[in-house]
C-alpha cells in the first residue's frame, strides 16, 4: 500500500503582488534602464568627439561625417540648453571708496 503526500501550494488571492497588473488597451514594454539620454550625456559625447578627433581616433576620409555628426550635436544642444544669463554686474564688485 502506498500513500501520496499531496502537497498545496499557497494560492495568492487576488489583487496581490503576484497577479499580473490587468490594463485596458495595449501593454507598453518596461523602459530598460540606462536607455535614455540626458542633455548632459550629450555635451558627453560631443566632448568625446572632440577629444577622439584631435587624437587622431579617426580616418581623413571619416572626417566629414564625424565633423557634420558634432555639428549637428552642437547645434542641437545649442537650441535645447537654456541660455545662462550673466549675473548682474552692478551690485557684484564692491564699491571702492575714493579720497
């Protein structure tokens, strides 16, 4: 005579963390991360390319691409970074007074 143990697995009621999130429409897949891109990592690059560049990283034939590529770059982080205004000059200095 042989007997079965019948184990039970727990079962999770609904609306725990283990049941699937259900949306209505479609399923966007989870951003992975390290995906996007900051306007810093930007300047990142376009600093890379300078770098690269007088180093020698690159081909004399490869020049005009990589130098239209940082053109762009630059343009674009010109129009995207908001412009720093100068601080104002006329309470910086201190006052000197004169004899």
């Amino acid at each position: 005579m042989t007997t079965e143990t019948k184990t039970e697995q727990p079962v999770a009621p609904k609306g725990t963390a283990t049941e699937a999130p259900k949306t209505a429409g479609t399923q966007t897949a989870p951003q992975q991360p390290g995906t996007d891109l900051s306007i810093a990592d930007l300047k990142n690059l376009a600093t890379i390319i300078d770098v690269a560049s007088t180093r020698g990283a690159f081909r004399a034939n490869e020049m005009a691409t990589v130098g239209a590529m940082y053109n762009k770059l630059q343009a674009f982080l010109t129009k995207v970074t908001p412009e720093q205004k100068p601080a104002d000059l006329t309470g910086a200095a201190p006052a000197t007074a004169t004899k």
